[in-house]
C-alpha cells in the first residue's frame, strides 16, 4: 500500500473537503491517513497505480462523484518525422521492451516537479516491484537530439554524469560507486551488457533501471517539453504505465504525441494508445456475486460513476487501469460504485457445525516440526515466468492463454519456486534453510478442467548434502509417524549416485538428493543445495 500526499489547496481546486467528501473518499476504497491545513494523505492500493498522482485520483474522484461520469477521452497527436526509437537486438537478454511519448506544452514549477518525481518512484515501488519489472525516465527535449536509440552497451563502453554526480563514471562506476547504482544495482547483476537510451548526437540519456543522466535527464522549471519512456520486460504492462504518465501530463494542460517504436526484433509498435479494452459482463454473475437485483441500466451508471463505458453489454476499460484481468475485478468496482454502506447484511438460513480439515492438520503439524528446526515457511506464486522454466530444464508445462504478465505457466513442481527464492537471496546469510507447503498443477484428462492441483512439500537447504536432507527426513516422518522407504534412482535436475526415491506403500510419492550443479549455475546458486520433494495428497489419502 502506497501513502500519497497531496496538496490541500491543489485538491480543493476540483473538490472542496468536508465530511461528507471525507466519507467519500474513504468509501472510494481509499481511506484517509491524515489531513491538515497544507496536505493530505490517502492510502492508494498497489492495484490501482492510476491513483498515485493528484490528477489521476482528481479523474477517478470527480466520476465518482457524479461530476464528469463515463470514460475520459484525450487527444494523441500523430508522430512527426524524427519521433521514433530504435530499439536495438542487442537489449533482448537485458532489458527488452520500452514504451515512449512526446509530451508539450507543460508548465512546470517546484511543486509539479515533485509531483511527477514522487509518481515515478511510487510505480517503481508498487507496480514496478522496485524498478524491477518497470522503469520510467522523464527528459527535457530540448536537450535530446531525435531519434533515439535503445540498446546495450558493455559497461566499459558507457560513459556518463549520472543524476546529481559532479563526474563522468562508466557503467561499472556507477553500479558500484553511485549511491542509486549501489541500491538497484542487483538488477544487472551478471549482465555482460547494459541497456542505455541514446540520442542520434551520441549523448546517453540513461541507463535503465538504475539512474538517468545529470545532462540530458534532469526537467526544470524551464522545461517545456519532455521525452517519456518506460523500459522492463512485459510490453502491455509497459503501454499501460505509459498511459498513466502521459494522461497525468495531458492533464496538467500538455500536449501528447505518439512515437514510433521500431524493434530489430518484432514488429513496430505506436505509442502511446489510449484505446480502450473491451470485456463481457454478465448481469446474472453480477447479481449472483452482490446479492443485487440489478438492471442493465444500473449497470451502466455504476460502470460510468468507476470511469467506465458500457455499451452493449460489453464493459470499455480505460487504458491506464491496470488491475482488471477478470469479469470479478470490474463487479468490485461496480459494489465501490453502488457503495458497501448499502448492502443489507443478511444471516444465511443454514446452520452448520465446522471443524479443521484433516488435510490442514496435517500441514500445520508439518509446519510445526521445520519451524523447530529452524527453518523459514515461504509462499510462492503458482505462476511462472518462460525463463523460470527453462532454467530449471523445463521443457514444456501448461501454459495460460492471454496471460496479463509475463508469468504465464503454472508450476509443475515446487523446486522451480524454490530455486526463484534462493537465487533472490544470494546475499542473504548461510546456511538457508526453507520450506514450502504449496500447489502444483499436472494435466489430467479426467477432471472437469483437465488439470489437477495437488499439495506438495519441498524442503531445501544450502549449503546442504545428501547426508543433512536424509536427517531432516528422518526427523520429520518419526515426529509425524509416518514410514517411508528410500532407494537410490536417477531424477531430472539431480545428481546421479545423490538422490533417492521415497516410496510408501510401494508407491513412490517423492524424491531427495542433491541439486545438479547446472541447475545451480543457471540460477547463479554459488552454494551446494539439498531437498527433498514430497506429494502431500498421497500421504493424506
């Protein structure tokens, strides 16, 4: 959750504060921290990055409000000649996508320019996952020669005066030397070449996702003009921040040209595009959801109260929201809309008698027995990226249709996850000891959905051995009471000669050993890492 300040007297500009506008924002779904005199502060979800400027909030507010209902529309100017970006091959193992725009005719002061800082640095903290997934530079044009290039350089080879430097540093420099290239400088880490944004007169612009340059990335209150890109690895997601910047910009009175994106590697791409996505809804499922009799004109004026069209039972979602993937992310909007003050609280006309699953038991005693171990219970997400797959030699794996993110397979097992983990903790203290009770997906012709989700166990240690995983092993079947069996046998991702089956009842329903080293070195593992993997489901069953 973000905390964003605005100022009390820019707000009250749209919306006068009183009690009744107080109760509004909060039954906006974002709730008051504090409010004074100068400021006030305003809890924004992390899903709704649109928020987190006093434009993008006045815009949502107003509608829903009543006062400037429906989807908003701005005009985008065509490209001219020289607005366009080239974007290199070489930038497609580092950093491999960016979106950018032209924006004119802006007025800046000290207070808007630390208006457009504090939302940059609030998207990289929330929806950019601190710069990770999504970088955002903001230039003055009238110090950038067009066209642009994007591409990736050795880090020798890029020389530059990083933002509030007083000296020319190379890539490694910077990383290694800069206070901001020693805070996100893990995001290169390994990296033979680094993406830089240059101009055709060969000035550096910046380099992504660390810091721009003190010359050519720096707005003043004489900026009239700025150059806007965001650079990460998932496009949509990329078009979408885009489109929260420079509609915040379109709202402070600039004008917003698009750009040509012209990859070495796909096909080119316009940007920005305000066109909005369009979704079915279902009155039926709406109603069933919200305990709601509901008409289709309801429908429509709650969606238009949230920012929204409707038109023919289709739903046009404006293209900065980023948070709706699913029929259900709109209903929630449409129960903001309708205002949770007003549901009627209503006791079901059932009486039951509840007790803890078994199957819940069962994990808590587990949970229970490696926690006295000292070890530390993790929770992954149950998608995973094209590149998590194969490097932990995954080859093929159900594969989710339209997906939203870059992660688009669900995990076949939990040591991927794990692998994840641990490759993001290289820094952290050893020995690492951690365990996950979680879900995989297999496919399964005979169920309704033809996938199957079963609970498993992984447990890892590293430094670890064969020998240390066998003792947590034994450990934890005599404090649970189970019996098991193990046999040596030959395992994908394991060391021959260090891994064992784990049999019970003459079914194996698990695996232990050594993690191969050439797992370890595509997940950049420096230690030597033992598990075991178990199929909770068979044990319980």
């Amino acid at each position: 959750m973000a905390i964003v300040k605005f100022s009390r007297k820019e707000f009250e500009k749209y919306v006068k504060i009183n009690d009744k506008i107080k109760e509004k924002i909060s039954m906006f779904g974002t709730p008051f921290e504090s409010i004074d005199k100068k400021e006030i502060q305003i809890e924004i979800f992390p899903n709704r990055p649109d928020l987190l400027s006093l434009q993008g909030y006045i815009r949502a507010f107003l509608a829903f409000l009543g006062k400037k209902k429906g989807l908003r529309q701005y005009s985008i100017k065509k490209p001219e000649k020289n607005y366009e970006v080239k974007i290199n091959k070489s930038v497609r193992d580092v950093r491999p996508y960016t979106a950018c725009a032209i924006i004119k005719k802006l007025k800046f002061d000290d207070e808007r320019i630390k208006e457009v800082i504090d939302i940059q640095e609030k998207i990289h903290a929330t929806l950019g996952r601190n710069r990770k997934k999504i970088a955002i530079g903001i230039y003055p044009l009238e110090k950038i020669f067009l066209p642009i290039k994007y591409e990736a350089r050795k880090p020798e080879d890029i020389k530059f005066v990083p933002l509030e430097g007083k000296r020319e540093m190379n890539g490694l420099q910077i990383l290694q030397k800069h206070p901001t290239g020693k805070e996100y400088g893990y995001l290169l880490e390994g990296k033979k070449k680094f993406p830089v944004f240059v101009d055709v007169a060969g000035n550096i612009l910046s380099m992504p996702p660390i810091i721009n340059s003190e010359q050519t990335g720096k707005i003043t209150k004489n900026t009239k003009e700025v150059f806007v890109e965001c650079s990460g690895f998932d496009f949509n997601i990329l078009k979408k921040t885009l489109n929260i910047i420079i509609t915040m910009f379109a709202d402070m009175g600039g004008e917003v040209y698009q750009m040509r994106l012209n990859y070495g590697f796909r096909k080119q791409e316009l940007t920005p595009n305000l066109q909005p996505e369009k979704m079915k809804i279902n009155l039926n499922n709406i109603n069933k959801l919200l305990g709601l009799d509901l008409k289709e004109k309801d429908i429509k004026k709650l969606l238009e109260k949230m920012g929204y069209d409707y038109r023919n039972k289709e739903v046009l979602i404006p293209a900065w929201r980023t948070d709706i993937l699913h029929e259900v992310d709109i209903i929630e909007d449409i129960a903001i809309a309708y205002g949770y003050d007003n549901f009627e609280p209503e006791l079901p006309e059932i009486s039951t008698v509840g007790e803890e699953d078994k199957k819940e038991i069962i994990k808590r005693k587990i949970s229970g027995v490696l926690t006295g171990l000292n070890f530390i219970e993790v929770s992954s997400y149950h998608l995973l990226t094209k590149q998590d797959m194969k490097k932990s030699g995954h080859r093929a794996g159900i594969e989710i249709e339209k997906s939203k993110t870059d992660y688009n397979f669900l995990k076949p097992d939990l040591l991927c996850s794990a692998l994840k983990i641990l490759s993001e903790n290289t820094d952290a203290e050893y020995p690492q000891k951690i365990f996950e009770i979680g879900k995989v997906f297999e496919k399964n012709d005979k169920t309704e959905t033809r996938i199957e989700e079963r609970d498993k166990l992984i447990i890892t240690i590293t430094p670890g051995n064969f020998t240390q995983i066998k003792q947590i092993f034994d450990y934890l079947t005599n404090m649970t009471d189970t019996k098991f069996e193990i046999s040596e046998t030959i395992a994908h991702n394991f060391i021959e000669g260090r891994t064992g089956r784990i049999m019970m009842e003459g079914k194996q329903i698990g695996i232990l050993g050594e993690i191969h080293p050439s797992v370890l070195r595509a997940w950049h593992l420096k230690m030597p890492l033992a598990c075991l993997e178990i199929d909770l489901e068979k044990i319980i069953s």
